[in-house]
C-alpha cells in the first residue's frame, strides 16, 4: 500500500493559513515537531521585515532538537529557540525589571532558586528586593512566581511590551499540554494584548506533568481563545496499513479507502492454543523471528504463563510485568522516574531531570542527588523511607502525592520482578501488557482479540494503543469469534458491506 497521510489536506492548511493564531493537537506519532518547523519555514518566508519567530518548549533536549532541525534554514535574522523558563528570563524579566515601579532599586544580576518559600507575590517581589534572588512559590500553591512576575513586568513596562512587539511575529509553542496557568495567561497576554500570534502545538492525552502544577484542561481553556485549530491524527510510525484500520475502526473521518489488498495488517482466526497458534505464524513467515516482536497480553499472570509455554517450544521471550504504579495515578509518570532512579543504573539523576522538566542547574542537580541517594544507592528501602523522599519532593515542586501512590511506589521498588520493567534490555522478543506499552512502538505486535470488547470504552481505547504500537506488522490472534463479529458490525456501520472491500483494510487468515 502506497503511504496515504489521511490528515495531509489538515497539515497542508495549517502551513497555509498565514500568520495566524493556531493551535494543533497532534496525537503521538503525528509528527508535531516535523509540523512546527516546516510552519516555522513558512513564517519566515512570509515576514520579509526585520522580526523574527521564537520556539519555545520545555526542556533543554527538546531546543537542542528543534535548534538541529532549523539548522539548515537560510535566514539573515536570529531565530529564537529557548526553553519557557529561559525565555521569560532573558527576554523579559532581566532587560527590564527595572523600568517598573517594584523594580526601580533592583539589580538584572539576580540569581535564582527554586527553595519554594515564598507565600505570595508580594514576598516574592521583597526576596527578590533585599536578597538579589528570583524564588518559588511554596508547597501546595501551585503557582509560578517567575511567569507571574514576567506578566506584571510586561503590564508595567512600555519598553518591554514594545521590545517584544518590534522583535517577534510569532512564537511557537510546544507541548503546551505542559503549560500551568501563570504560563498560559502570559502567553494569552501576549497573543491578546501585543497582537503577536501564537502557533500552539501540544496534545492533551499527554499531560502528564500535572504534578508541577501543569492545568489538567488547558486545551479546554484554549477553545474559550481566539485561534484556528487543527487536529492531526495520522500516525507516521505506524505502515499505513496499520493506521488505516485503526482509523476506520477509532476515528473513521480519517479512513481512506483503497483498491489494494492489504498484508501488514491480519486478523488471525485460530482454534489452536496461544502458543501453538504463535508458533505457527513464526514457522509459516508471518512472523519475522529475526526482528523484533512484542505479544501484548493485560493480565499479568496470563502473560507470565505463556511466556513460560513459548520457552517450552524454544522461543525466550521476556516477560515485563504490570507494575503497581502503570495505571491510573495522578504521579505515574513521577512514579516511574524514582523507580528508574532505584533500578536502572544507566538513569542518572541528569536523566531524571530532563524526563521531569526540572530545572538542572550543579546546584540543584547536587540537591536532588542528597534527596534521593537512598534510592541511588540501592539502599534498604521500606514504606516510611520512600514516603519521607516523596514528601520532600513534593513540598519543594508544590505538589501533592498520595498515600497510596507512595504504597504503590514501594510495593513496585521492593518487589524484585519488577526491576525488568525499568532496566534496559536488547531482547527482541518481548510479552507485556498494553498499560507497559504505552508511548513504546516494536517491529510486529501480536495482541489477543479476546480482550478488547470493541463496544466497552475502556476496552476500546486499550485496542488503539494495542494496534498504534505495532511499526511493521499487527496480527490479532483471535479464537473466540467474537472480536470478528464485532468488527465485521463495525466494518458495516462504516460502509464496508462485502468480503472484498474488507480484505482491502484486514487480511484474514486461519490456523
């Protein structure tokens, strides 16, 4: 099948619309950053004036990606590419925190700590006053000091406002999911009252930094804005096979029927025993044992039964478990950091830094490392030592974690099935559950229809990232005949009425 991007007409309309407000909600493996920077392009050629663009993300890996892809771009002009807390720094807060009324006896030769002491705006203002030091807010306000003070600069300053006016035509923002609410009303500030527009690039399904104060609905909070908005959905790691059917069967508005037979994509139909039946897909070529394969199956001891069974036929796939902390804790993601921290000896405490969009600075990093050398050393590890550590780190980032969160935490680090979950290994042949695999991708996938009720919520959203794992070839073993009726329903629903137009999206066959 020739590559078909089901959502091209969207990406072409996007580079189109000029210079306007935009916001794109691009779902993983869109191509987000491949969208922004071609848009980039775009507004470069379009500003034959002096101004220019700035790319503004959240981590420093993030800017030095963006700063490699612009690299080749031929523009007599600076081009911008910050993270969000060095932008409002240098652009804002130290050129001109002096040309205000609370600024007039300070000095731009602040240092800044993230101590989280500061109870309100005003404290922060006479910190910043008597010790030269830019600080936080305290534990639980949920509030950004630094953003709060750029916006105020910017109401004060007429210089400030007019520097950033006469610079910029545009600022592009990435993973603004990430985005806490002093952030989104300095930007929306800037979009609404300096009229320089904002391209907006972000996916709410993956806000995941809640715990640093990020709004849980800030794309909600968008629609209330003036922008044109897009949403992209076609998944480039996926064979356009793959993407095909999941979007005929998800998100049919972006299904595009074709006249060739379909091959990466099979519905297995099989009365044989999962691993006789998986035995034969790798006998017969279906499954290539010389790249990598990853069996999907939710239930933790299910899975550790059949990679014992798939042993016992001479294949060694590895069994990663479900840990206590992969499904449905507000921290999750902080979670799996500090198990990283415990039990993959290759995660530095650098590593740590950057999958948490901290700041990374010798001091801090020093910092960090005390806190968490229990968990560095491998030390012995019990509840009330990792609720001590966790507590620390969430009174310092102004966030609260639960009991049960630091149980589950815990329950994770102390069980030593689980250190598989987070060290690296090179196998190529992998049985985990779709929880584990979330934001992973493989060569060939092998899920079990079985599991996914396709008219269950839940169950349905856990068949597309079964599917939208799989690169090269998906294979959904099915041995009940349930999963088939319900996509042959669904298939109906959407207007595949015959056999042969259903070969064109699934190949069926049997074992």
């Amino acid at each position: 099948m020739d590559l078909v991007i089901a959502d091209l007409q969207v990406r072409r309309n996007i580079l189109e619309n000029g210079i306007s407000n935009t916001v794109v909600s691009a779902s993983a493996g869109a191509g987000k950053t491949t969208i922004m920077i071609e848009k980039i392009k775009f507004v470069l050629e379009l500003e034959q004036t002096h101004k220019t663009i700035a790319a503004i993300t959240f981590t420093i890996k993030a800017t030095n990606e963006i700063r490699e892809r612009l690299g080749n771009i031929k523009v007599n002009k600076e081009i911008v590419v910050s993270t969000n807390d060095n932008f409002v720094e240098s652009e804002i807060i130290r050129p001109f925190l002096t040309d205000t009324s609370f600024g007039k006896n300070m000095n731009d030769d602040f240092i800044i700590e993230y101590s989280g002491d500061i109870r309100n705006y005003a404290e922060g203002i006479e910190k910043l006053k008597l010790e030269n030091i830019l600080g936080s807010y305290r534990s639980n306000l949920r509030k950004n000091f630094k953003f709060e003070l750029a916006k105020n600069i910017l109401l004060e300053s007429i210089a400030a406002r007019q520097y950033l006016v006469s610079k910029y035509t545009m600022l592009f923002l990435d993973e603004y999911q990430d985005s806490d609410s002093e952030m989104h009303d300095l930007f929306m500030y800037i979009k609404n009252e300096l009229n320089i527009k904002l391209f907006i690039v972000g996916d709410e399904k993956q806000a995941i930094y809640i715990w640093r104060g990020a709004h849980r609905n800030i794309f909600n909070i968008l629609n209330q804005e003036d922008f044109e908005r897009y949403i992209l959905t076609h998944n480039f790691r996926c064979h356009p096979e793959i993407t095909n059917f999941a979007n005929l069967v998800h998100h049919p508005e972006y299904y595009n029927a074709t006249e060739e037979l379909v091959s990466n994509m099979i519905l297995c139909k099989t009365e044989l025993t999962p691993d006789v039946c998986l035995q034969n897909l790798i006998l017969n070529g279906e499954l290539d044992i010389n790249k990598e394969i990853t069996v999907l199956i939710n239930v933790n001891l299910t899975a550790e039964r059949f990679a014992q069974d798939l042993k016992d036929l001479g294949y060694d796939f590895i069994f990663i478990p479900k840990t206590p902390i992969d499904e449905g804790l507000l921290n999750a993601f902080l979670l799996r950091q500090l198990a990283n921290l415990y039990f993959d000896p290759y995660f530095s405490i650098y590593d740590f830094c950057e999958a948490l969009k901290i700041d990374n600075e010798p001091k801090q990093i020093k910092t960090y490392e005390k806190l968490f050398r229990p968990l560095i050393d491998k030390e012995e590890i019990n509840y009330e030592k990792i609720k001590i550590l966790c507590e620390k780190f969430a009174e310092k980032f102004e966030f609260s974690i639960s009991d049960e969160e630091i149980a589950k935490l815990t329950e994770t680090i102390m069980n030593p099935a689980f250190e598989i979950c987070f060290v690296r290994n090179e196998s190529k042949l992998k049985i985990m559950t779709v929880f584990g695999s979330k934001g992973l991708e493989f060569d060939q996938v092998v899920a079990f229809g079985r599991e996914y009720n396709l008219y269950d919520q839940e169950r349905r959203n856990n068949h597309y990232v079964a599917i939208t794992r799989a690169k090269d070839k998906m294979i959904m073993i099915d041995n009940t005949f349930r999963y088939k009726q319900e996509l042959a329903e669904i298939f109906v629903e959407q207007g595949v009425k015959t056999g042969d137009e259903a070969k064109k999206i699934i190949r069926v066959i049997t074992i």
